[in-house]
C-alpha cells in the first residue's frame, strides 16, 4: 500500500446531533474523554469498581512482558457472581434477565432470581460430571436461554468455555474441540430455524468419532425430536439439572483466569482460538455495555440480534448486560420467520429500546422494503447499534429513517473477536455522528492509522488501524499459540521486532482513514484493498457508492488481476424490489459510481446477482467473488452460512469476459 493513502473519496456531510434529551441524561459525557487521557489506568481502575470484586484489584496493569499484558492481576472475583447474583443481593431478583422469544411463537421470561437458581444448578451438574475450574467445555447450542446459563455456569466453577456456532459442521466442531482439549460437550436435541427443527446432536456424535478427551455430552432437550444417546456418555441436561440443589458458593477465581476461548475463522490457517479471561474482559465488556448504548437498567429493554456463536453475542448479550442488570430480549431464530416483520413484531411486543444489529441485516431489511417496519410500532427505540462490518451510509441513513423514526442516534461500533469489547465508536450522547464511521476511539482505548512505516498519518488520509496502547478486553493470547499471537498482532508495527520507536502497535488487520476532523472511517479488511493504477481504493467505499443509488439494495466489490491497471474493480450488485436489470442500468451504476468517488473508482464490470456469499455472521467472503470475477474455480466454502449461494451465483452471470 503507498503511503499517500487509501482511497480517501467518498465526502460525507451528513450530520446528525444527539437528541438534546438523550445528551441531558447520558449516562456518559464529553469529559470522560479528557479524564481518561488525562489518567488512563486511572480510568479503568475507576471502571473495574462497576463490578464487585471478592479480592479488590491494587495493580491496574502490568505491561511488563509486552505484549502479553495482565490487567487487575492481584484482584480477584466471580464472573458469574457479578453477572448475576450480586443482582439478587440488591433486591433486584424479580428484574427480567431475559425475554426469551423462541421461533416457533414459544417464549418465557426469566428473572435474576431465575437465572441465579438456573446457573447454580448447572454449575452443580458440571460438578457432578466431573468439570473442575481450568478445564475446558465445549458449547454448541442455539439460541436458548440454556446456552447463556451455559456460559455463566462454566464461568462460575472456572472452568473455560468454548462456544462454537451452532451452524457450523461436525468438522470445525472436532477441531475446535480438539484444539481446547474440551473435556465435556454442552448441545442439544436441535433448535428451530426457518420454521423447522434442525438438529445439533448429530454433528457433536460424528465430531467426537474424530477426537478424544472428550467425558460426557450434556443434551438440552428443545425440539424433542428423535435424537442418538450414546449410554454413559451422554447426559440429558433436564435430568441432571433438575436434581440439583439451587444453592452454590461461588469461588472468587484470578482476575486473569480464562473465562473463554472463542475461534475466529479467519481466511487462511486453521482457526484461531482467541483467549480471554476474566477482570479486564468484564470490566470493558460492562463499561462499554453501558457507555456505548446509554444502557438504563431500570427502564431500558435492549436486544441484541447476535447469536452466542460470536463474540458479539459473549460481549452484548451475556457478559456486559448481565454485568449491569439489564432486561434484554433473546430471539432464537431468523428474521423472515413465520414473516418478514418478526424483528419489528419482537420490538412491538416488548417495548424494546435499545437494538444492536448487523449492517447485512439492514441491507436486507432495506431490500424488503420499508412498508414492512412501517406497519409496526417502533417508537420505544431509542438507540440504535451496528457491529461486523462497515456500514454503508445509505444503509445507515436508512436504519436511522426507517428503524430510529429520525430519532434515535445510530452507533456504528468498531471491535474484533480479539478486543473484545467495543473500541471505536460514538457516544450516544455525545457524539454528533456522522453516516458510515465510527469515529472516535471510545474513553480509555487508543487508536489511530498509519502507513507502512508505523508513522501516523495526517488527518484527510487513509493507512492502517493500529491500537497503541493495551486495553482491558484485549486478547491474551492465542490459545497454546504465544507466537501465533505475537506474529499476527504484534510484529508488523512494533518494536524490537520492526520498529525502533518504543510504542507497541496492535495491527488489526482493517484499512481505515481519518477524516479532516481527525475521524475514523474503517474501510475493510487490508486484504480487501484493491490497487488499480497505482491508486489505492477499498471495496467498502465503492459498495457504499452503490448502495447509495436507489435501484441498488446491496453490493460486493472486488479487485480481480487485470494486464493493464494491475487489478480491475468487479462489482457484484443486487438490486432493490423494485429495479430491473438493463444496460442502461448497468451504464447508469457505473457513472453513478464515478461521480459519486471520481472516474479511477468505476467500475469495469458490474454483475448483476440474486445473492452474494456472506460468513454466519454476515460478512460477505469476497476471496469467493475474486475467484469468479478472475474466471478460477471457486476456493472453499465451507464457512458460508449458505453452501449453495456460489453455485447460485454463477448460474445467474453470462460467461466470464462480459460485464
Ligand atoms: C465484533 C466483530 C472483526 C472484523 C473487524 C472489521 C469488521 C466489525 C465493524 C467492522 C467496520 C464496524 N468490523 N465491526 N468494520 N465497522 N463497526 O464483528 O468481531 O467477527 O472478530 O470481526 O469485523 O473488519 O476487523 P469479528
């Protein structure tokens, strides 16, 4: 990448301040950022008094061994405690954890007091099953409150969790296993997705013919459909939980005990398992939960749309809303069953206020149409959430319009698998945001872009997102891997390895740019930087161009090979309802591109498509849309949340060659 920049193209005036009622009562304001930079252990030392602690933390952190950081170390505290008990303890028990909505229309509310008699008596059955504090439990479950009592009960005994999204196949659940020598496997029966049960069992019985260590698989029954049972191996969760006693002490366990493994897929290697532990982790978790989302425990009703399989749904639905006692909905299924109103139904039906979703969901809500939210009441959101890709404006714009009613500010939140936590984005009450970025780096985090060198760059360009000092959700290490961690994260901008500066650069691996006003804009995966003619442009900014003409409801870009300008920008589009595929169409994108980021950004070919391939956690897999716009065979697609997408795609285009 040249040093001058990403493409730094597309302008953005658009500004939208915070509602002066919401800016009024915020439960954070504009000084948390100079008090943090002005002290920032200081500042989360403050932070970490959110919780309660069974020994209280004297160190904040210890950078000692960079870049392997403790944080809190000397403290020490139950994760499951401060999640849940300590909420019983203030009188809060009769408070609703969870509103849980199953798919089918079945649902039940689980209070704290609930939720703490239900996480006793599993953590009483994983005692019972032999799971003792360092040992590692595997998680594939769905969407059931089941899976977050899962998580708390293995949080409570110290054991690690290591939860694998319920889609994936029995493969990347055996290696996952494998990698955390799980001793025992939570899962169950099957959840209900698209209108039907889909069974899980299966795939944990043929994982588990290819690895061993593995003790006993504890079932929750949720289909009640047919299911294997290995005798002696296999444990159904109703039996052994129903037995136990409602009554356990928890242990105050290190603040750098690991709490969880969680694997991120990545595009090459074999996956990563990103390790986290327990202080820091839910210090962040808790203060950005309640920063970032303005979170009113009392008053507030929050969902979060993530499944559990991902870090978005440990962070935003279990760790950090727990930690601050709020009500939140839980919904096990997809967004277009039995309707494709189901979401605005869950936000009718229980006054939700605070809603954190993907941006390929908004990109699809938008594609159905905005008559569909419109026949529901939305007026008890309040703030509205974005995580897993950027955003693109027209998409926020409209989630803003169509989902916020014009009201409710947008927080476009910038964070990894690896953080942990949010790191970048606006303050509810604070911020006066700005459609498709995530602006600023929240109080207490660090972060900025550079180009190769490691040297920052000035406000107006484009370069790489670096974190430049340690924060308390960071990752610890890949697990069994310290120089897999040091090699992915650390080497690139840091010194002793490559830099003779001193400061210790976390490479996250986004391109990103400033603004003139020192904002931040992520523009995708480096990798998804494409070099035509010398002149460096993300996919993001010319996807967002598209999708900023109104015939166009979603857009993939990618950079094949070309002989003449090094790569060529190839753009896969869906249309909106209400648009049909014509040359003049296709003419009209092309220029609308140009017009909007300048000519070198045009597009050489535009493929119209019904679909493009995108991760279970919606982000789309361009390395895919490379192998076609290049004419090769398609790479491997084992991680597409929808196998037969590619094949759905190429029956749609003319022969390579033709735009
Ligand atoms: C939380 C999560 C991390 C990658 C990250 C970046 C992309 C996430 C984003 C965003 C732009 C945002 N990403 N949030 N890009 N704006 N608000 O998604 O974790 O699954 O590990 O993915 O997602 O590319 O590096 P994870």
């Amino acid at each position: 990448m040249s040093n001058e920049s990403l493409a730094n193209l597309l302008k953005e005036e658009r500004r939208f301040a915070p509602p002066a009622e919401l800016a009024a009562g915020a439960n954070v304001t504009a000084a948390a950022y100079a008090q943090a930079s002005e002290d920032r252990l200081g500042f989360w030392a403050e932070q970490a008094r959110r919780l309660s602690w069974a020994v209280e933390p004297t160190e904040t952190l210890d950078w000692s061994n960079p870049p392997f950081a403790k944080w809190f170390a000397d403290g020490r505290l139950n994760v499951a405690y401060n999640c849940v008990d300590r909420h019983v303890e203030a009188g809060l028990g009769d408070r609703v954890a969870i509103h849980f909505e199953g798919e089918p229309g079945d649902g039940r509310s689980i209070t704290y007091a609930q939720l703490r008699d239900e996480v006793c008596r599993a953590a009483n059955a994983l005692l019972e099953l032999g799971v003792a504090k360092g040992d590692r439990v595997a998680v594939y479950l769905p969407m059931i409150p089941e899976a977050v009592v899962a998580m708390l009960a293995c949080a409570r005994i110290g054991a690690t969790h290591s939860v694998v999204f319920g889609g994936f196949s029995a493969d990347a659940v055996a290696s996952r296993i494998q990698d955390a020598r799980a001793k025992l496997v939570i899962t169950a029966d099957g959840g209900y997705r698209r209108g039907k049960p889909s069974a899980l069992k299966p795939a944990i019985d043929e994982a588990l013919t290819k690895v061993d260590g593995v003790e006993h698989v504890l079932v929750v029954r949720r289909t009640g459909q047919d299911t294997p049972f290995t005798e002696g191996r296999d444990v159904w969760w109703h039996e052994i939980t129903d037995r136990q006693s409602a009554e356990h002490t928890p242990e105050p366990h290190e603040a750098e005990h690991p709490l969880f493994i969680l694997y991120t897929s990545g595009t090459t290697g074999k996956p990563k398992g990103i390790l986290h532990t327990s202080g820091g982790y839910l210090t962040q978790a808790a203060y950005t939960h309640h920063a970032v989302f303005d979170l009113k425990p009392a008053t507030d009703v929050y969902w979060c749309t993530a499944d559990i399989g991902w870090v978005t749904g440990h962070s935003y639905i279990v760790y950090g809303p727990l930690a601050n006692g709020a009500t939140q909905v839980v919904y096990e299924g997809t967004p277009d069953t039995p309707h494709q109103g189901r979401f605005w139904e869950i936000v009718q039906k229980y006054g939700v206020t605070i809603l954190y979703t993907a941006p390929t969901a908004i990109r699809t809500f938008m594609k159905w149409g905005e008559d569909i939210p419109a026949k529901f009441d939305l007026s008890s959101l309040r703030v509205l959430g974005s995580v897993g890709e950027p955003i693109n404006p027209e998409a926020w714009v409209w989630y803003r319009e169509h989902i916020g009613g014009g009201r409710a500010p947008i927080v476009d939140t910038w964070w990894q698998t690896e953080t942990g936590a949010i790191m970048i984005s606006p303050l509810p009450g604070v911020t006066e945001t700005k459609p498709g970025s995530a602006q600023r780096a929240l109080p207490g985090i660090a972060a900025t872009v550079v180009d190769d060198e490691a040297r920052e760059v000035p406000d107006g360009s484009g370069g790489y997102l670096v974190l430049t000092e340690p924060w308390p959700s960071m990752l610890r290490t890949v697990w069994g891997d310290d120089q897999r961690y040091i090699d992915t994260y650390w080497s690139r901008f840091s010194p002793g390895l490559t830099r003779p500066d001193g400061i210790w650069r976390y490479f996250a691996g986004d391109g990103a740019k400033k603004d003139e006003d020192g904002d931040i804009w992520l523009l995708g995966r480096v990798d998804d930087v494409m070099l035509v003619s010398g002149h460096n442009i993300s996919t993001t900014e010319v996807e967002s161009a598209l999708v900023g003409h109104p015939a166009v409801a979603e857009s993939a870009v990618v950079g094949a090979t070309d002989a003449t300008t090094g790569q060529a920008i190839v753009a896969f589009v869906i249309l909106r309802g209400t648009a049909t595929e014509t040359p003049e169409l296709v003419d009209e994108l092309r220029a609308h591109v140009g017009k909007t980021l300048g000519p070198i950004a045009k597009p050489k070919q535009i493929k119209v498509v019904g679909e493009l391939p995108k991760t279970r956690s919606g982000k789309i897999m361009r390395r895919l849309l490379r192998d076609i716009a290049e004419g090769r065979e398609v790479g491997d697609t084992t991680t597409l949340a929808d196998s037969t997408v590619m094949s759905l795609i190429q029956s749609q285009l003319p022969p390579t060659g033709s735009a």
